[in-house]
C-alpha cells in the first residue's frame, strides 16, 4: 500500500488574524512550607502543597 502525504495549504482570512489562540487562568498560590534541601531533591519539589506522590 502506497500512502501519498501532501503538504497542508495554510490559507488565512482577515478574520483568523483578530481571533485569539488561547487564554490561561493560573490561580495565585501561595507557599507558606518548605521541605529540607535533602527531602526537596527526593520528592522533587521544595513545597510540600505541590508534593502529590504516584503509588
């Protein structure tokens, strides 16, 4: 079987121009705890609010 790839034509109006891509919303954190230097480097983070462990 023999797969023909063709490069996609990327055509813009005036319009796609005004449009926006995306939008984050990152919430204000604050970090009030720290970890060791010793236990941040084992748990890969030196706040203990982003620690969340996959067991």
């Amino acid at each position: 079987m023999r797969i023909r790839l063709d490069k996609q034509k990327t055509e813009t109006t005036s319009e796609q121009h005004h449009m926006k891509l995306a939008q984050a919303y990152v919430p204000w954190q604050t970090f009030d705890k720290t970890f060791s230097p010793k236990e941040a480097l084992q748990k890969g983070t030196l706040f203990p609010e982003l620690y969340r462990p996959y067991h």
